[in-house]
C-alpha cells in the first residue's frame, strides 16, 4: 500500500467484476457475433407455418409448347403433376382416417381401463402368454452368446446386423436405419437428423463402429501396439521378434499406424492445429477453405458450402472432364463468389453469369441455384444474392425456364409471405418476369395442381403468386380461368384459393382493378352462400379488399352482393361474422348519402351487439366498421349521439383498453372519427371525467384522444361548465403523472392554445405549477415545465399576463446553470420563447444580462442545447442588438465560429443566420475581418462554414462590403485562402442573384486568374462561380464579360476529373441561358466530327445538353447544307420556314 491518499470520490469497478473481463480477454477465439448468427438465419427465426416450404416437393414440367411444335408427348407436364397431386391428397386423407382410428381405440381402451377391477381370466392369460413368447431378460453384466459371436464375426454392435437384431420387431423407427445415400443436388422430404454429416457427397455412408480399437479409444496405455509402431520406439539392434506360438489368434486385430481404421465414417473430432486457430483467428470455421482453385479469397465460407460446392473444393485434371462436367464447376464457381465473395469478385461473377446464361442453360443453373434457396442455414444477405442471380439469368433465358417452372416457384413463393418487406417485393419481381417469360398458358398449367393443394400453406403461396401474374400479364387474360377455378365443383380447395387469389389482387394492384371490378366481383360474389364456412369468409375478405382498392368508386359493382353481405351478418358468428363485417365496412363508403342510412342502421344492430364481444380480432374489425361508418358521408351527428355513442362508450372506454396495445390506437382513432361528426363537446364531455382516473395508461390514453379531437376541430363548442372540467382535468393529469411523457406535454399546450384568451382564470393556477415543477429534483420534470413554458408563452401573452412571463422568465434565467444537457436545452428554448413575444425592451431579465450568460453556453457540446442557445442568441441579434455592447458580439462571433461545422444541419443553419444578424448589427468590416482571418485554419470544414458566412454577409449588408475584401484576400499567396476566397465567391454570386451584375466586371480578372491556374480546384470552384454569376445576370447586359468567360472556361472541357468536369459542364449550361445557344452551338460544331473519338465524346455530350435544354431555338442557328442536295433530297432552308 502506497503512503498517498486514496481519493474518496474515484470510484472503480468491484474486483470480481474486472476479474471476469480480464478472463474474457484471456479467451482466444471468442466470436462476439455468435449469438446473432443464429438470428441471420432465415430458417431459425421464421414460424413453423413459414418453414413449410421445406415440405414442398417440386415437379419438372416440360415445355408443351416446345414438344407440340417437334410433335413429341409431354412427359412430365400437367397430367402427371396432378396424379401426383391426386395422390398426396389420397395419402392425406387415409392419415387422417387411421389417426381418426387410434384415436378411437385409444378413447375406447380409456373407458375398458378401470384400475380398481382386477382383470378378467381371458385377458390375464392372453397376456402370461405373450410373456412366455419373449425371453425374460438376464441380469445386465451377463452378456448372451449370441450377441458376442455376432460381435465377433461382425466387428460392432452397431453394425448392420446387430442392428437390425436390436430393432423392435412391430414398429421401425426412422433412426434405426442407417440413411441412404443421399444426392446433394435433392433436398429429401426427411428431418436433416436422419443424416450422418456428410463431408464429400460421393462417399458412401458407413455405421460407426463405437468400439472398433483406435477409434474413441485414444488412451495410450490400453492400446495394442503394432509391429510399425514397436519398430518406431524400439532399436532395431538388439531385439528379435517373437514369433507367436502356434494356434495364436488376437481377439482384435492391430491397426495400422498412423491409419484410421477404414470403416469408420461419420462423427469425427477435428484435431486442433496451427492452421485452424489462423484460421478461426480471420473469422472462419477451422479447416474451412478461404483460397479455392479458380475462385479467389472469399468474404466467409460455411461448413455447408463445403457439402454444395465439394465437386470445386479440390484440384482436378480439366482434360478428363466433359463438357457438362466442365459447365457445372463453371456455374458453381460463379455462384460460390456472387455468395461469398467480396463486393468486387461478387460483381464481375453475376456480370458472367448472367451473359453466359443462355450458354450454360436453363438446366444446369437451377438444379445449382435452387437448392442453395433451400438451404436450412441461409442467411438474408445470401438469399438476396442468390435471388438477384436468378432475376438476372431469366431475363437472359426467356422460355427456356418453362420445364424449371414449378421448381423455381417452390422456392420463390416462400418469399411473398416473408416478414421483411424486401423480400417481398423481390420476390413479386421475380414471378411477374417469370410469367413474362414462360407465358401465362404454361404458368396456369403448372401452377393448377397447387389451387386445391392438401396443404394450406401452398394453396395460400400459390394465390399470392397467381396475383403477382394477374398483375404482369394484365387481369383480363386471367379472367376466364379464374371464374372457372372459383365456380369449381370437385373440392372448396380450389373455390377458396380462387377467392383468395382476387384478393390478392386488389390487395397488390390497388386501384389498377377499377376497369374489371364488376368481373371480379361477380367472379366471387356466389362464394358468399357457398356451403363451406371457410370459402364464405374468404370470399367476404376479398370483397372487402376489392371495395378498399376502388375506393371512393364502383358502388355500382357491388350491387349483387348487398343483398347477401346483410343478410349475412344475421346468420353468422366468429370469424366469418368478422369479415362480413369488415366488408360491410369498406363498401358504405361508396355508397350514395341518400341509400346509406337505411343499410348503416341494418348494421348498427349487430356491430352493438358485437362491442360486448371478448374476441380481440373482432373488436378490431368492429371499431374500424364505426369509424368507417362515422366518417361515411349520409350518416347524420343525430344518429351517432343517439345510437352509437352511449354503447360505444360503455364498452371500449374503459380501463383495459388502455393497456390493451393493439386496440389502443383504433380505439382513439374511431373516437376521433366519431368527434369530427358529432362535436368536441359531445366527445370530450363524455371523457373528460376520466382524466381524474387513478389508472395513468387510462389518463394518457383520454388525453391523447382529446388532443386530436381539440387539435382538429378547435375549441369553440366547448361551453363554460365543461371548460372548467377540462382545465381542472388536464392540471390534474399533468401533475399526477409519473413518467414524463409527450403526450401530457401535447395535449396542454394544444388545448391551452384552442382555448386561448379563455384561459386567463386558470393562468395563475397553470403557472404556479410549472414553476413548483422547474424546482423539482428530477430533471424529466424539469424539462417539461420548461417545454410546457415554451408552448404557453404565445397564449400567456395573448392574454395580457405579461407579470407571469417576466416571472418565468426570471425562474428561468436563474435555472440557466443545469446541469443536465436535455433539461437545459429546454429551459434556454422557453427563454427564447418568452423573449420573443415580449420583445427586447420588455424583457426580464434584461437582455444585457441574459447575452453575456449565453456566451459561455454555447461551449456546451450537446446538440439541443447548441441549437436552442444560437436561436436566443440570433433572435436578441436581430431585434435588439443595441443593448449589448459591440465587444460582447465580437466574442460571441467567434464562438459562433466553431459552430459552422456542427453535425447537425440545423445547428449550422442556425449559426450562418445568427452570423448575418450579427454582422447587420455590428456592420460587416469586423465580422468579415474575422471571416477571412478564418479562411486560413487548416481545418476544411471551418473554411466552408467561414465561406458561407460571408456570403451571409454579402446578402444582408450589400455584396460591395465583402467583394473588395474578398478580392484583396485572393491576392495571398497561401492556397487554402485562395480556395476560400473562390468558394466565398460563389456563395456570394448564388445569394445575391440579380445583383451580380453591378459586380461581373469587377470580378472578371481574378476568374481569368482562377481559371487558368495549374490546380484543379481552383479551376472547379471558378467554374462554379462562372455558374451562379452567369445565371444571376441572364439578360442583364454583361454578355461581352460572360463571352470572355465563357472562352476561359471552354477548354476545361476535356477534364476527367468527375468534380471538376461537372463543375465544366453546369459553367457551360448557364452560358446556354446567358449567351444564348446559337453561340454555344457555334462552338460545338467545331469539334462534333473531330476524328479522334474522345474529343467528339466531349462535344456530342455537350451538344446532347444543349439540345435538350432548347431544341426549338437550335433551329435557326442549325447551318446551311443547301449546296449537299442532290435529286430527291433537298436540304435547302429558307428563312421563312425558319420563321413559320
């Protein structure tokens, strides 16, 4: 222990925990993004429901167009899929059946098993009969004969005789056989544990043998030792080798050294090496490839890209491939880097893959890309890729993709009910060019099995991805198969996806189905008195989404279904209740005012009925039918306050909506809904008493619906007895609260401001609290008062209390030393706004004293606080700069200065003002002195900001107090000043616009200068200038200046510098305004047939620009070919056509 002190107020972390970092840091190898990994999974993070695409199985289908035309049979097409089809369905239901049996025998033998009975004769004999048919099991150390001569002959017990010994004779497990071969390119309908891990595809699998010697038996003392072995460790003089006696013969026989023993395939455990641990050091799993033959580096590699890609992994002789074999390592090739490669290989390999499509073929790709799609452990970076692959190469095959249909679909459907919206959209991309480009024949006849699917989840993939074709092929030529698939006798499958495929399709095209609405409706309406409950639903669902798509049009269309949808909804319940509702609830809107009231008053009956149900979906869908049914055009206030309002307000305004998140909202959204047809007073006198509940979730949600209510639709309905609620209410409300939050904060200062002058009683009330609460100790409560202030100030005013807004004021300079940077932030924002409608005079405290404690705050690094301090301090430079003395402005000048280049945009926005009030108040020379002095720091960001400045300057104190100067500066040597003094310029040119002109002459010999400088940007920058002063004196008279610029600016044209040639080009386009594009044309022709190519590059893009800036007034200036005419082509022009 050291003699010194220990200082009391520096505080560490306890030793425990410094300990444990220190062990983190010690661990080699830890990889901190481990946990998220798993979250990049697609598969890992999708519902069951979503990975049921695993389950699909997808059919080839063969071009029928291609083998018509060669006169050849499909085989492989539409018949065979739906036997198929035919088939899973028949597998589907006989599961069912059997699972239905044992159901039912299971229930029975519930009932047979009584446990107090003893059980009859029959049964206990049947049962000491089967007892007798197995052997009873020997003690567990005694091992049979039988088991150690299979073990014998066989070497293992797990081999496949013993096995298949051990295997329960009635039911076969998966597990206990070992699994098949399996072909990389498939991806088997089986659980992924059925497999040994396969490291090369080719190899066959082979059981493990557990207690083969040398394999899990690694300890060195129990070992036998080999001939090799004893020759390594033993000399070789001076030993002879026994020789075994006769009729010897070992248990087990030796292995080889330094060989594995060859049946052993499956789990291995990798030794450690030098190379694994570089290798896991870069991020990568050990001994996992990162330099491929013939790939390159790689970003990352996966321990199952090895099992896809293994053919590549390995140097092979090219000569003895084939050609097919040579174009399938190709494609892998490419598609290993366009999924792992760096951005730069990744681009030049989808570049190759896609110009080589159709070489390579349709065939070859998709059997490599698509089972990668399906891939468990795919990330969302990887699909994309993979997807953009296949973007690419369909444009480039067209209808060579028609038998890769089906298989592409499988994978792509997937991604229409994907979470991410990106997805989404890549995916509706992908089958809208697929359908373009196999036809809409071949895409009905491959997806048709799919419509009545035993599965859900592919009928429901299948109706987003018939949409998405209606969409790119157009609705009509979809329109005649759809009526039949809706109308579909055989199963409600099919009638069902028909539906759900319409509503799809309003869903996605919106109002894209106006011209074939009455189709379409009619295509579904029938569904509504369909048999089966699901198919009635669906078909209220689509007509729903169909009357939100057309909205405010196409009542007429629905004529049909009225009929059925208001019936309906007396005689269902549930679900199908809540979708005939909600399509109930888009089609009032359409209707005509005169017809809506009488079928409005049908449905009120059940949707009153339906506010007391528990049922969070229907209630949903009931408070957005009221609120539809409010804002619906023919339903009259009476009708609301009479019958809608007092059931609605019993059932949803009541405590546990407000903890109830997703009807939060919907509930203050139709209450708002409500109030627009009914009044602020009807709504708010009905809630107001509830801003006094004990419940603080039930307070804000009140509030925030009387903020909306009051914000929209003011106060004046709002009579005296209720006023006084509402302000007691709100006071109340604020004060209670324990979380500070915006919506307290919103919903005073809006309904303080609908009030206005009528809140004058409460002033002294309102105040007194935000004073008590700027002294409170939390600094949330803090920064509300203070922000409450700055709302209130305008209407304290209004109302004459300007005593209580110099009492704030007070308060609030003397909290000017918080500490906490929020909270300040606040307090100088309410100063601000209390000096800005009191005005400089008035203030208190006085603006001498606030100003000098500004300064020092305006240090302060926090961006809120920077933001509010230069808004005070500019508005105090503006309406009352006399009352502080000109040293003080100096100082602050400077402060300002390190301000111009804060992060925030406001922030420098704000100082640049405060910098032009300052300098109108204290005249431009010393500021401009403090400009230019800026010009010469070494930091980039502070010149910019000095150069915008000065051209502040130049616009509110006349562009002749800073042109001289800056032209006087331009003579320094140094060339950052040089830079800023050009850049200064061309601010000042583009702020004073028309003014330019007093000042082109002046400026003309230091742009010659500028422009014919050695470095770059200086000529960029006087380019910029040669813009803004061109556009500026368009039509002014300085066309002989502009002429002489115009010819030093010309011959930059040929720059390559991006920067600087477009600085060259905007120069010459605003000469094109200033002189006119005859001129410009005139210069053009000289080079647009100039032999070498990048010359007539330049002068064909310029001439591209001139052209489409004024095509018309080219073509007078266009020249005379007249003498090239010959015969029928006469290319004389005489001026009167010119003129005409």
């Amino acid at each position: 222990m050291s003699d010194t002190p220990r200082l009391v107020d520096s505080f560490t972390a306890p030793k425990e925990v410094l300990q444990e970092f220190e062990e983190l840091a010690e661990e080699e190898n830890v990889d901190p993004f481990a946990e998220t990994a798993s979250k990049r999974q697609i598969a890992s993070r999708q519902s069951d429901y979503h990975n049921r695409r695993f389950n699909r199985q997808a059919h080839e289908s063969d071009d029928a167009f291609k083998a018509a035309e060669e006169g050849k049979d499909v085989d492989g097409g539409y018949k065979d899929a739906m036997r198929i089809q035919l088939l899973e369905k028949e597998e589907q239901r006989v599961r069912r059946a059997i699972e239905e049996k044992e159901k039912q025998a299971r229930e029975e033998g519930q009932a047979k098993m009584d446990l107090d009975k003893t059980p009859p004769r029959a049964e206990i004999q049947e049962a000491a009969k089967e007892l007798a048919g197995t052997k009873r099991k020997r003690r567990w150390d005694v091992e049979s004969e039988e088991k150690e001569n299979k073990t014998e002959t066989k070497g293992g017990e797990w081999s496949k005789e013993a096995l298949e010994e051990a295997a329960p004779k009635k039911r076969r497990s998966r597990w206990d056989a070992t699994p098949a071969d399996v072909n990389v390119g498939e991806t088997p309908k089986r659980s992924r544990w059925d497999q040994t891990p396969v490291a090369v595809p080719d190899a066959p699998m082979q059981p493990i043998i557990m207690n083969a010697p040398g394999f899990m038996h690694e300890d060195k003392h129990n070992r036998y030792l080999t001939d090799e072995e004893l020759d390594a460790i033993l000399p070789a003089a001076g030993y002879a080798i026994v020789t075994p006696p006769p009729g010897y013969a070992p248990l087990v026989r030796p292995p080889k050294f330094a060989n594995p023993v060859t049946e052993v395939g499956g789990f291995q455990i990798q030794e450690s090496s030098d190379a694994a641990a570089v290798a896991a050091a870069q991020g990568l799993a050990p001994e996992l490839p990162t330099e491929i033959p013939g790939v390159g580096s790689l970003a990352f590699f996966k321990a199952e890209d090895a099992q896809y890609f293994a053919k590549i992994l390995k140097e092979e002789d090219e000569t003895e491939l084939s050609v097919d074999e040579m174009k399938e390592r190709k494609i892998m090739r490419l598609l290993l880097k366009i999924k792992n490669g760096t951005p730069p290989v990744r681009k030049t390999a989808l570049r190759q893959i896609t110009d080589k499509a159709r070489e390579f073929g349709a065939g070859p790709l998709f059997d490599k890309i698509l089972p990668l799609l399906m891939e468990r452990t795919l990330e969302d970076q990887e699909r994309h890729l993979l997807v953009k692959v296949i973007d690419r190469v369909l444009y480039k095959l067209d209808d060579l993709v028609r038998p890769y249909v089906h298989k592409i679909l499988v994978v792509i459907e997937p991604l229409l009910i994907d979470e991410d919206y990106y997805a989404r959209v890549e995916g509706r991309e992908i089958i809208s060019n697929l359908s373009k480009a196999a036809g809409l024949a071949h895409m009905i006849s491959t997806m048709r099995p799919d419509i009545d699917h035993a599965d859900e989840y592919v009928r429901n993939t299948t109706a987003r991805a018939f949409s998405v074709v209606a969409s790119a092929l157009g609705i009509p030529s979809l329109l005649p198969f759809l009526k039949a698939v809706c109308r579909s006798k055989k199963s409600w499958q099919a009638r069902h996806t028909g539906i759900r495929i319409v509503q799809q399709i309003a869903i996605m095209m919106g109002c894209a189905v106006l011209p074939h609405l009455r189709n379409l409706v009619d295509c579904i309406a029938h569904g509504l008195q369909d048999e089966q409950q699901k198919v009635r639903t669906m078909t209220a669902l689509g007509l729903a989404a169909l009357a939100e798509a057309a909205a405010p049009y196409g009542i007429e269309s629905f004529d049909n279904v009225l009929k059925p949808l208001w019936v309906g909804i007396r005689l269902h319940r549930g679900k199908s209740l809540a979708a005939f509702l909600k399509a109930i609830g888009f089609i009032l809107p359409l209707m005509d005012p005169e017809y809506v009231s009488y079928y409005i008053k049908e449905v009120t009956i059940i949707l009153i009925r339906e506010f007391q149900t528990s049922d969070e979906e229907m209630k949903k869908i009931v408070l957005k039918v009221v609120q539809q049914c409010a804002a619906t055009e023919g339903v009259t206030p009476q009708y609301i306050k009479q019958d809608i309002l007092p059931d609605f307000f019993k059932a949803f305004w009541v405590r546990r909506m407000a903890l109830d998140r997703r009807n939060y909202r919907q509930v203050v959204e139709t209450t708002v809904e409500l109030a627009q047809k009914s009044g602020v007073a009807e709504i708010v006198g009905r809630i107001v008493n509830e801003l006094k509940d004990e419940a603080e979730p039930y307070r804000k949600m009140v509030m925030e619906t009387i903020t909306k209510v009051v914000a929209s639709l003011g106060a004046s309905d709002i009579d005296e007895r209720l006023e006084v609620r509402l302000v007691d209410g709100i006071i109340y409300a604020f004060q209670e609260q324990t979380t500070e939050d915006q919506v307290m904060l919103d919903g005073f200062g809006t309904v303080v401001n609908a009030l206005g002058i009528r809140v004058k009683p409460y002033l002294t009330q309102i105040v007194s609290t935000i004073l008590w609460r700027l002294n409170n100790k939390s600094a949330k409560v803090r920064q509300q008062a203070a922000d409450l202030t700055t709302r209130l100030a305008v209407v304290i005013k209004q109302c004459g209390e300007d005593q209580l807004l110099s009492k704030l004021g007070l308060v609030l300079f003397e909290q000017l030393g918080e500490e906490y940077p929020d909270t300040l932030g606040s307090i100088i924002a309410a100063e601000g706004a209390i000096a800005n409608v009191v005005g400089m005079t008035q203030m208190n405290p006085p603006v001498k004293d606030l100003l000098p404690r500004m300064t020092p705050i305006l240090r302060n690094r926090h961006e809120k606080v920077q933001e509010a301090t230069i808004n005070l301090i500019g508005r105090i430079a503006d309406r009352g700069a006399e009352f502080v003395p000109a040293r003080e402005w100096m100082r602050i000048c400077f402060e300002l200065l390190d301000l111009l280049k804060a992060h925030k945009k406001g922030i420098r926005r704000a100082a640049v003002n405060s910098f032009g009030y300052i300098a109108k108040s204290l005249g431009p020379q010393d500021v401009l002195q403090v400009l230019l002095t800026n010009l010469r720091v070494q930091e980039r960001q502070s010149r910019v900001c000095s150069t915008v400045a000065i051209a502040i300057v130049a616009e509110t104190c006349g562009p002749f107090t800073c042109i001289p100067a800056i032209l006087n500066e331009y003579r320094t040597a140094e060339l950052n000043v040089r830079t800023g003094c050009l850049k200064a310029l061309s601010f000042v040119f583009e702020y004073v616009g028309p003014q330019s002109a007093y000042y082109a002459d002046s400026v003309v010999t230091m742009l010659e200068d500028a422009l014919t400088d050695r470095d770059l940007v200086h000529r960029q920058t006087a380019s910029t200038i040669v813009k803004h002063l061109a556009l500026g004196v368009a039509g002014l008279g300085c066309e002989d200046s502009m002429l002489h610029l115009m010819n030093l600016v010309w011959p930059n044209c040929f720059e390559t510098s991006p920067h600087v040639i477009g600085a060259v080009m905007e120069a010459v386009e605003a000469m094109r305004v200033t002189l006119g594009p005859g001129v410009l044309l005139s210069y053009v022709l000289q080079g647009l047939f100039h032999p070498a190519r990048k010359v007539r590059e330049v002068y064909w893009r310029i001439y591209n620009s001139l052209y489409l800036g004024a095509a018309d007034a080219l073509v007078p200036f266009y020249p005379d070919l007249g003498e090239l005419s010959e015969g029928q082509n006469v290319f004389d022009r005489h001026p009167l056509q010119m003129f005409i």
